[in-house]
C-alpha cells in the first residue's frame, strides 16, 4: 500500500498527519451536492472539501 503522503485526494496540509481511525476520501463530481446528500444520511463530513 502506497505512503498517505502520496494520496493526492488530501489536502496538502493534511498528508503527514497521522489519524486516529480510518480515513475515507471519495473523488466525485458535483461535489457540494455530495456532501449535502450525504450529511442528509447522517453522515458526519470531518473535513472541509479543498476548493481546487
């Protein structure tokens, strides 16, 4: 499995820390309706999307 430093879907910031549990990081389009719908399931959404 590939270092999380090289998993480009995380914000830069973001790539060295280390995480207390499982980090889950989808690429999709039409990103800010994904997030509604899934926060509308209950779905806890941690991390701002990046804008770029």
């Amino acid at each position: 499995m590939s270092s999380p430093k090289t998993w480009a879907v995380l914000p830069a910031a973001q790539r060295d820390r280390e995480a207390a549990g499982p980090v889950l990081a989808l690429t999709v389009t039409g990103r800010e309706a994904e997030v509604e719908r899934l926060r509308a399931e209950g779905t806890p959404v941690t991390m701002p999307a990046p804008t770029a």
